[in-house]
C-alpha cells in the first residue's frame, strides 16, 4: 500500500537490464523494479484474475497517471499503446479497477499526505486527468479513509461538488495483542471473544459511513465501499488469532459473511498482502497453506450468485471496549450464518462459524421455500484449538473434512463443533 505513494510505473516497464534500482521509500529497502506492470498483467493471466492497480497520488502527477492507463487500457495506436505493444503486448490490459492514492491521510507515515480538503482537491485533479481514458466496465476508487476515523476525510469528497465518486475505500488492518491494539489491559479470552467478534463490528460500523453517503443528495444511491486492504496480525507465536492459524481463518470467514450480508454497499474487498499473508507457502521442499486460505477456498468454491436471507436464534455474548479500533460490541451470536444461493449449481448453501472456541452447538436448520433432496453435504473446517496452524512437518492440520447428513423434509439437525467454519450444501430436489 504505501509503496504506491512513491513509485513510478515507467520504473517498471521494458527491458529489465535497463530498468532502475530505486530506494522503496516507504519501507527502506532497495526496490529493483523486475516485476512491473507487464509482470503484474501476465501473471494475472496465468491465475485468471483481473488486476487493481492504486495510482501514485504521493509523490505523483496527474500526466503520469493519464500515461499509465493509457499505457494499460489505451488502444494500440495510442502513444502508450504504442509502447506497450513494442513490450510484447499490443492488446489492451483488462484492468478491474483504478484506485486513487493509498492512505494519503497517513501524517506519521504516507509519502505525500494530505489533509481531507487537500485529497479532495487531489482526487478531482487526477479524474479529471484520466476519466476519458477508462473503459464503462472499469471501477474508480477514491481513497476514503477508515471506519474509526472516516468522519471528516470521507466528507470533504463527498461534499465536493466536482468530485465524481462512485466508490470509497477504506481500510481495516488490525493487530491482536499488541499496546496499540488494545483498548485497555484484557484476559486472553476476553481478547479472544473480541477478535472473533471483529467482524460484527465492522458491519456495525459501516452504518454510519453509509449514513453519511445517503445524507448528500449528490451520492446517494450511488457511492458504495471496496475494501482494499483488510488483515488480522498477531506476533508469530503468540497465543491469539492471526492469518496464519485457525483462529484468524475465523475471523476472516466471519468477514466473508459480512462481506455478503453487505453486498450491496460493499461489493469490493481485497485482503492485504499477497506476499507476505496469501496463504500458500513452501517451506524444506513441503508445500502447504494456511487455515485462512482453506477458509477462502469453501468461499470460493461453493458461494452462490445470490445471498439469500436467514433469521438464527442462537445465544450471544457481550464484548467490551477491548480493542482500540472497535467499541464495545454488546449481542454477539456465538453462530454467525449467511445463505447463498446458485442458479447455475441448482444448490442451496449455509456458510456457518462458530465463535465459541469452548462449545460445540447443537441446531435445527429449517428451509424455507427450498425442497431439498434427502441428503446435504457438510464441510467443516476445524482442529483441537485455534491457535492450530498448517506448517511443512504438519501441511494438513487444518483442513476441511467433508461428511453428508440426511435432510428429513424441510429441516436437519447438526451439532457445529467449537471454534469451527462449517458449510452445509443442499441440492434442489427434482420438480414433481
């Protein structure tokens, strides 16, 4: 994220024996510019993926961004369509979106910050350089700030009048145990309680932000989030949740039902660090990957086209003001459950987690308006603890189990293990 602030992308284009080494000012180490923009479009090509790429509104200017997409997106008559198809790619680059400066807030730390006013006036400065050359299918992100400070930085584009906004970003990237992180001293279950909580926190306090939106007539209606960068951290070790075990996969499963409960006011989310927090790793020759990736895979694999809604009576817990950037979140349930449905699969599917680390629970699940066949098929994710992670002498320790219930009529009952991700698929029964 940082790095954008003081990157040039022509650092990062044709041969790479004539490409610069550079300082990476945000972080302090050489930046040998090998992987460029080229780089970043073929390997999104080899996954299938289409890229996000965040303009450098640090240390920038608005020609150099209007270059860059022309560059990515422009036809290759064009200057830099020209260039591009010298460097071995004469058809335009299928970029999903463009996201205008990151954390440009950031006083202490941000190559370029700006006050709330300042970006605002930035922001209408770099669209109006670049809006011609972006394609209908294309998202423009303007850098909204995050959701404990979001007031007056989010406000002054909002009320500015030539600032056309159709997303805000914000971000959540949160540590786990760390005196920054913390509110106030706490036992570790009550840091525990609080971490899987985090997701219900968010969501709680996306209904401001979105207040906020709604109360302008010029961006009602029509300004919507992406989060570009979200994570759990903790130190390597430590006795909490992080990206690395299964209490972080949790976490971000609870993220992910958030994510659809709120579809429609943020349809955009990218965890941070692809690197460092990705989730495949090899390590002495073993391969392997992290609980988060396999709670990422059940997501992908097995998320419909359209959520669907659901009502669940379980008990709740209470949360006090334990981590700094969230406030006492009272009314927890201890089951966190969203529906999807798929038109293509003909399927019904629960996505469950269990944040009691301490208790199993036993349920009913009862559909309505879905005739089932008479079997479903349960994939749980779980082990003995959440601290549990997946390394090379142990790369499946935490992994989905698949099993099948039978469904009698309309309903089934089952048991959701301690600490655990469970997604529960019913197919539609054949029509009378």
């Amino acid at each position: 994220g940082n790095f954008t602030s003081g990157y040039h992308w022509e650092d990062g284009v044709g041969p790479l024996d004539r490409r610069p080494t550079k300082l990476n000012q945000a972080w302090g180490y050489p930046e040998f510019n090998e992987f460029g923009t080229d780089e970043l479009m073929d390997f999104c090509r080899l996954i299938g993926a289409r890229p996000q790429i965040c303009l450098n509104l640090g240390s920038g200017a608005p020609e150099e961004a209007r270059a860059w997409l022309e560059y990515c997106q422009g036809g290759p008559a064009t200057p830099q369509g020209k260039r591009r198809a010298a460097n071995g790619h004469p058809q335009p680059y299928p970029v999903a979106a463009w996201e205008l400066g990151n954390e440009l807030w950031g006083k202490d730390f941000q190559i370029g910050w700006q006050t709330p006013e300042g970006y605002a006036q930035r922001y209408e400065t770099f669209y109006r350089a670049i809006r011609s050359l972006v394609p209908p299918q294309t998202m423009v992100f303007a850098n909204g700030a995050d959701i404990d400070f979001f007031k007056d930085w989010n406000g002054a584009l909002i009320d500015r009048d030539g600032a056309d906004l159709s997303f805000l970003t914000s971000h959540f990237v949160v540590g786990m145990e760390d005196r920054k992180d913390k509110a106030r001293e706490a036992s570790r279950d009550e840091l525990w309680a609080a971490d899987l909580a985090i997701p219900v926190g968010v969501a709680r306090a996306l209904e401001p932000v979105k207040a906020q939106i709604e109360a302008n007539p010029r961006t009602r209606g029509r300004v919507r989030l992406a989060y570009t960068e979200w994570l759990f951290a903790a130190r390597e070790n430590s006795e909490y949740p992080r990206w690395s075990n299964l209490g972080g996969a949790l976490i971000a499963a609870g993220w992910m039902n958030m994510l659809l409960t709120h579809a429609d006011f943020v349809p955009v989310s990218d965890m941070t660090g692809l690197m460092e927090f990705g989730g495949i790793y090899k390590k002495r020759g073993r391969l392997f990957v992290t609980p988060q990736y396999e709670a990422f895979s059940l997501y992908s694999n097995y998320a419909g086209d359209t959520p669907v809604a659901t009502r669940t009576e379980v008990s709740e817990y209470d949360v006090g003001a334990v981590l700094r950037r969230l406030p006492a979140m009272p009314n927890v349930p201890n089951l966190d459950v969203v529906a999807t449905a798929d038109s293509l699969r003909r399927d019904l599917t629960l996505f469950v987690v269990n944040r009691d680390w301490k208790h199993p629970i036993p349920a009913v699940v009862v559909l309505k308006g879905f005739a089932a066949t008479d079997r479903a098929t349960v994939r749980t994710l779980s082990a003995d603890s959440i601290l549990a992670e997946n390394n090379e002498d142990h790369p499946a320790a935490v992994h989905p189990v698949t099993s099948s219930l039978s469904v009698s009529g309309d309903s089934l009952h089952y048991t959701f293990p301690e600490h655990s991700l469970t997604v529960i698929s019913f197919e539609a029964a054949a029509a009378a």
